[in-house]
C-alpha cells in the first residue's frame, strides 16, 4: 500500500463523522450557555473559554473530552480565583449528569455530560504571555495561535496524533516523556503536512530550535534564555513555545520517545502501513522460553497495586525499579533490564538478572589499615590483606536472590518511590516465575519486544 | 617466649660465626689484591670499594654475596668507563672459578669464587651527591654512611632484616615493592634498635617524612622538591637518602608492603616468637575445598614459564593478570582475586571468579541512534531498542569461561605482558582445575592464605 491509500484509509477512521461534529457542537453550545448563565447568576466576571483538542478541531473521532476554561480578571487575587472558581464549576456541574472534585494546581471539577467527560477549570484571562500566572492560563493562548495558525491542516494533525499514539509516543506526561498534542500541532503547522513531519525526523533533531513565534528576533534575550536552559538540560528539541518565549514546548519529550518516533518515522515512510496507527496486538509468548533461549534469570515483585493514580504511582514504580537496580549491581548482580507497571489489581517490577544465586563468599572491603577502624577490621576477620591502602576480608552472604532481596528491604538499602515503599516490602518475590496475570508482561519484557523498535 | 629470648635464639642463627667472618674476610683481602694488582696491570686508574651488606656488616648469616665497586674518575667518559670497567672485571674474573656477564644500567661481570658470587660494578668515584652520574654510583656513598652511623648497631640491622624476610616485606625489587637493605639500616639508625622500630610502626608512617641527613636545615629547596614530589606519589614514607637530597629511599616501597610490617610488627609485640624470623610452610589445605566452602570458582591458565629473571618475569605476569582481570570484567564476570607466579617450569595465572558459565545472550550497547552508525546498528540487529540517546541491541555470547578467554586471546583483547604474551596464548586455560604442582597455589591463592595478615 502506498502512504496516500494508507493515510486515507486512518483518515476515515479518526475524522470524526458529521454526526459527531453536530454533536459536539451542540454540546459545546450548550455548555457555553449553561456557563453565561451561570456566571450571571452568580453575579461573576468570568468569560467561558474552551480549549483543547476540541476546540481546535483536531480531536480525534471518538476522543472528545471537552475543556471549558473559567477566565476571571487578571486582578482577581488567586485565592478568591479557587474559591469563585470552584463554586462557579460546582454550580454549572449541578445541572449536568454527575461530577467530582478533581486537582491540579488548584482544584477543579471533572464533570461527566451526555457520555462526555467536562473539565470546568478556573484560570486567568490572559491576553499575553507576561499575564501568565498559573500553570494553565497559557490554554487560551494556545487555542488562539492553533486556530490562527492552522489554515485547515487539522487532519494532518490528526494523523500524526494518531501515529504518536500507535507508536506509544504520545502523552507529554512525566512517565510517557513523549509528544503532546500543542507539539503535533506545532510541528504540522510548521512544516505543512503529517508527512513532512515524518519525512523531516532527522532534519528536526539536527535544527534542534523551532520558533514558530519568531521569539528570537521579537524577545531575543528571554528567547534565548529558554534556549540555553533547555540546551544545558539537553532536551532533544526545543520548541520555543510561540505564545510565550519562556516555555520549551518539548521540554517533557525525551530522547527515547523521539528515539522511537525517528525511527517508525523512516519505517513508515519506507513501508507504509495502517498497523503504524493502530498496532496489532504484541505477539504473544512464553516468557520460560525466553528465559531458556536468553540464559537469564527473571525476577518479579508482585504486589497490590497501591491506589494512585498513573502521575503518581508509575513515577514511583520506576524510582523503585532503578532502586533495585542499584542494591542489586553493589550485590554483585548484573542487571540486565527492568520493567514495571500494573495489570488488574497488580502491580509489578521486573528484573533480568544474569543469575539468582550467587557465591557464598564475597570480598569485602574495609578501612585504611592504620586507622583505628583498621585495627577493628583487622581483629574482628578471621581472614585480613591488604590492596593498596585498604583492608580486605571475606564475608559470608546470601545465597539466594529472594534471599537477598529480603535482606536488603529489611535493611532499608534499597532507594524505593515513597508512596509505595510499605506494599513493596509486602511484595511477592519471586524467582524465574511470573503469576498468571504477570506472564505477558514477563514475555514483552524479556523478548524486549515492549521497546523492540522493528 | 618474650621478646628478649626470641632476639637471643634469632640472633644465634643470623649472626655470622667468628669462622664465617674469617672466611669473608680473608676473601675480601684477596679480591682487592686482585682488584689492585689488575687495575696496575692494566694501567689504570681505578679505586676498588666494597660496598653492600659485606662491606657494612650487616649481611646474615650465610648470605654474603660479594658487590666489589670499581670507581673510575669522575673526568672519564661514561662510553670509556663502560668499555674499560667491563676490561677489568673480566681480568679478574679471568683469575677466579668462573664468570658471566650481567646487564643493569651498564653491563659488569657477575663471577663465581669460593662458593661465592662476586659482582663486579665499574661507577664513578663520586664524593658527593653533586658528582652522581650513574644509578650505582650512590652505594659508595650508602656504604660510607652506614659505617659512620651504625655505632654498633648491627646486629639490630640483620634482626629487622631477618624480620621483614620472615614476614615477606623485604626487597625493593618492583615487583615485590618492600623494604630495601638500606632502608632497614636507616631505620635501626634512626631509632635505634629493632624492636624500636617495631614499636614505631604507626608512629613512622604518621610522621611520614624521615631526614638523618638533615637535608630539610641542608640543602632546603632540594630536599623540598623531593618531598613534595614523592607526597604527590603518595609513597607511605618519605626516607630522604642522607647522601643525596634528591631521592627516596623507600621510593619503592608500596602500602601493601607497609601494611604487612605493620600488623605483623604489632603482632610479633604482642606475641613474639621466632616464627616471624623463620615462617613455617604455609599450611598445606585443598583448594577444591576452598571452591567449595566459597561458592566461588577458579581458572587456571598455566604455560611454559619464559626464561626471564624475575625482575622482568614477574611484572610481566601481574600486567597480563591484570589485564584478564579487566577483560573478563567487561565480559560480565566479577574477578574476587588473582595471582600469578612459578613453579618450576610451570608459569601461571590464576584468576578467582563469580562462575564459569554466563548467560548466552547479553546486551550490546550500541552508538547514538540519530548517526549514520545508529542507523547501521538498527539495520543489524533483530531487537534494537533505545535508552537515553543510544540503541542497545542483544548480542549472542560465548557461555564458557574457556571459551571466552579463548575468544578474548584471539581477539588481542587481553592486555598483556609484552615479553610472555605469546606463551599465555599457548596456555592451557582450566576451569575449576589447577594441575599437579599448582595444587598448593591455588589453596594459598583462594583460601587468601597468601596474604592473609593472621
């Protein structure tokens, strides 16, 4: 298949139908007059903005949570912003199908209307940059340049949203560390079509700086600032954020989502596809298969997934899983790899280690010998050299490396993510067996075919 | 036993006997007759000096290797005194049982008289540091010192002498980096007897720097140089020689060395016993037992020993342990220990590690995945996957420890002494095995018998 036959066949599958648009327009209407009116009988100044993919025409079909932001003056002291805020969303909530209180920098309600879930944020209304005072004042903004800017490429964002999503590219959050939605956008508007993105994979990384806002030229000294910043953290991109120069739009994509869209980029555009938007599911296997195939050793940590949501708790599960990492490499380990992440109710890290039992013996090493801990070294080992400066003996340690995994949580030696450390030590232990509902992931993590990027 | 006692029956068996001490000098008065009566047949113009611990009555009992020093004028070419030195020692030589050439700095005639070996050295006749030329040229001068110095502590020399030979800390050879002669000397000079010395072992290397000349009042800014440049050595003490500001006496004298005298020195306090003096065999034990108790495992590489002095032979040795240590480190095995030496004509290496079989598929590292090489490591490699900015690859990889140091060896990936690099190619590499006349090395090796302190 050639890419035009493929992207029109995607095409028919995320455009959304004219049903839907009606749909969705109506709703939009009617939620903007359930806010004007709301607004006026809580005798508030607040203009109802919407924003997001729905406003800017490039949600995809099926995926339209609506965002409606509440903007109230700019001299509105922020308390007053929370509080007003959150009374105005609750009022307007109470006449929709249900809601709850949810929280970012400040609390909002999450509403749910006609099937639809219904963000009702309070923020400022901003007309520029410099107003900017919370973390999504900026929405307005980017809605306006998006729609501005986007002279009827909205299906090519389309496509390349939904390419990033079949990638698992998709999603600038803290444990995805891929391409938000604003940053397809950019890309598409800068360079004209989904595939001159793809096509441009290479030529992207290599310019490095995007200023779709001509910040370096209109605001050099702070454009310039975010372009040093961001070069010193060594981000793949930096996009300078065309509504504010002081903002990397890019700055949450790391290298190893673009690593992964530079490469399905040039596959794609070599062999064209559908399964790039919608991936077949992994082939399934045997993880013991692996296991004998590789010659390595499985270990998993089973335990009750805690109940955090994916910001918090996914964080957390790979602090904890390089934590295991380390403790293990000092106790003479080789770690291969580790994955983490939850099915059901469980959670899970998973280690590949080069074996699960170790020598009873190890070395340990000591003080300088002309210390007075040398000379404590020295009298409390049956068996004492010296390399260098230092004293060395034998140590007596755990064999096995359920054993070991024991000791060392016992022991605190472990660096694990706070919010889960008490299931952790309550964890499963568990040695070239993973449970029933454990054995795919098990599989996609040995075989590496999570991350395999054929 | 107390420590008097000890020194007694010590100093009975070191102590040359009025007979040995007649016989030595008897030789001596005919090797300068000799040396006098050549030097004037050739008409020369020569000075004989015995130096070493002969000439300084403080050679053991038993252990009087003659050094006859013949000093050439300071005005005489060095090319003329290498030429004429040579000459004469060979006329001697002529004139005793036998002879061979050796090689230091220039080349001197090593002879056989009487049962006992003879060097003779051709140097210059300095008088004073200033005229030093070559690295010999000083023992005239050590020679000189000592006798002016030792107030009739000899007898003290030969006990730490006898002392640090017992504990394996004596001899300033490269490879053994302990106390030289000269080095005890000083010290029994200094502080006045041997179990002074002994006292003072933490005391010595606390105050670090040693001055009998009294260089640091003499000859400041020398002496300085010396003491700064050896400090960023970090040498365990700083002996500045008393006939010449510019060195150190105990320059080669490693902390392992000092590490043993130290313990051993305060062990012999607390118990003294002659077993210091006189070491008994090491126990004899099983090293598959050791294999056993430890977990561990053990390979052996033995080979034709290369007909080398030590002096060469045995750096040659720990550069190629080294080196596998190294090499199977980067391989994925952990290297507790390793030992090298002889045994007859048997050469060896031997190494203690983790396992003898690894896991067959590790992971490859590979380059940054936006190069021209990254895309050629993508291409290559069935599962390529990226972490940071770089793509890892899985790589199928020899099990066996034989096989893989067999790999490693035809690859020049191990690096090695450069004179026996061709005989440890020829090696036979044993698992878990150690031959016949390695039995015993092994034990001392794994149970660390060798060097264990207690």
């Amino acid at each position: 298949m050639d890419a035009e036959s493929v992207i029109k066949e995607v095409l028919q599958q995320i455009r959304p139908t004219e049903e839907e648009r009606a749909f969705i327009e109506n709703l939009m209407r009617e939620l903007e007059e359930l806010a004007v009116e709301t607004i006026e009988e809580l005798g508030l100044d607040v203009k109802p903005y919407f924003v997001g993919s729905l406003a800017k025409d490039t949600y995809l079909a099926g995926d339209h949570d609506v965002d409606l932001f509440l903007a109230f003056p700019l001299e509105t002291p922020l308390e007053e912003l929370r509080e007003k805020g959150l009374e105005l969303g609750k009022a307007m909530a109470e006449r929709l199908d249900s809601y709850e209180i949810a929280y970012a920098e400040h609390p909002y309600v999450r509403a749910r209307y006609r099937g639809v879930s219904v963000d009702l944020v309070p923020c400022y209304d901003v007309k520029s940059w410099k107003d900017v005072r919370t973390a999504v004042d900026r929405s307005i903004l980017h809605t306006e340049w998006v729609n501005e800017n986007i002279r009827g490429k909205n299906d090519e964002v389309r496509l390349l949203k939904r390419f990033l999503k079949g990638i698992n590219a998709y999603g600038s959050e803290i444990y995805v560390r891929g391409f938000s939605g604003y940053l397809a956008e950019i890309l598409v508007i800068k360079y004209g079509s989904f595939l001159e993105v793809l096509e441009k994979a290479d030529f992207i990384l290599r310019q490095k700086i995007i200023d779709p806002g001509n910040w370096l030229k209109r605001e050099y000294e702070t454009a310039m600032n975010t372009v040093k910043r961001e070069a010193d953290e060594d981000r793949p991109l930096i996009v300078i954020d065309p509504v504010d120069p002081r903002r990397n739009v890019a700055a949450n994509l790391g290298w190893e989502r673009y690593g992964i869209f530079y490469f399905k980029a040039m596959k794609f555009l070599e062999e064209p596809s559908t399964k790039f938007f919608f991936p077949e599911k992994p082939r399934a296997g045997n993880y013991l298969d692996e296991l004998r195939r590789k010659g390595t050793h499985l270990v998993v940590l089973a335990f009750e997934k805690p109940d955090l949501v994916d910001d918090l708790l996914l964080p957390q599960l790979e602090r904890s899983a390089r934590g295991f990492e380390k403790a293990l490499e000092r106790e003479g380990f080789r770690v291969f790899g580790w994955d983490y992440g939850y099915s059901g109710d469980k959670a899970f890290i998973m280690l590949e280690l080069d074996r699960v039992e170790r020598e009873r013996v190890t070395i340990k090493p000591g003080p300088e010998f002309f210390t007075e801990r040398g000379l404590d070294f020295y009298r409390k080992n049956e068996r004492v050299w010296v390399r260098g400066k230092r004293l060395y003996a034998e140590k007596r340690v755990k064999e096995n490396i359920v054993d070991v995994i024991s000791e060392l949580l016992e022991k605190n030696q472990v660096a694990l993510g706070k919010g889960i450390r008490e299931m952790i030590k309550l964890a499963d232990v568990l040695a070239d067996y993973a449970p029933k509902e454990l054995e795919q992931s098990a599989y996609l993590f040995l075989s590496r075919e999570k991350w395999n990027l054929k």
